[in-house]
C-alpha cells in the first residue's frame, strides 16, 4: 500500500510536535500564494513527498506519447508564522 502526502506530513507533525490547527506549506507552495519566507527563517522540517511529473517521448510510430508518474522529491516545509505576504506594486 502506497503512502501518500498527507500521510507522510501528518507522520512528520506527530515526530516534530507540530500541531495540526498550525498552518503549514512548503516553500512553493508559499511562493504560489503570494508570500515569502521571512528572512532567517528554518524550515520546520523537510522530507520526501509524491510530485506528479509528466515525461513527453515519441513512439516507433513518431506520434508524442506523454507518460504520467510519480518521483518522489526533497521539500522543506514552512508555517504560517513564518512568512509574510509579498506587496505587489503597479
């Protein structure tokens, strides 16, 4: 049986006495909602997660055939506390 992310990151809370009403994100994950990490800041904890990738080959045939896994990356998580949001000016 396959272990997914919230599994792992649920498993890391309980090691590193995180609570789970804290919120958390990595630093992508942040980055995507508009914040940053704070400067000086450590990561809570970082481990291995499941990342969907997408692999384009070409057949015998020549047409473009796209593959779908899993590869399982490092990622470095960060809570709420610890980032500020990112002033957009324009």
């Amino acid at each position: 049986m396959a272990v997914t992310n919230k599994e792992i990151i649920a498993d890391c809370r309980l090691i590193y006495g995180i609570p789970f009403d804290l919120v958390i994100n990595t630093f992508a994950g942040w980055q995507y909602l508009g914040y940053r990490i704070k400067k000086g800041e450590k990561a809570l904890f970082s481990t291995k997660i499941w990342k969907p990738c997408k692999k384009k080959s070409t057949n015998e045939n020549g047409e473009t055939v796209t593959t779908k896994k899993l590869l399982l990356v490092n990622a470095a998580f960060f809570s709420v506390k610890q980032v500020e949001k990112v002033n957009i000016k324009g």
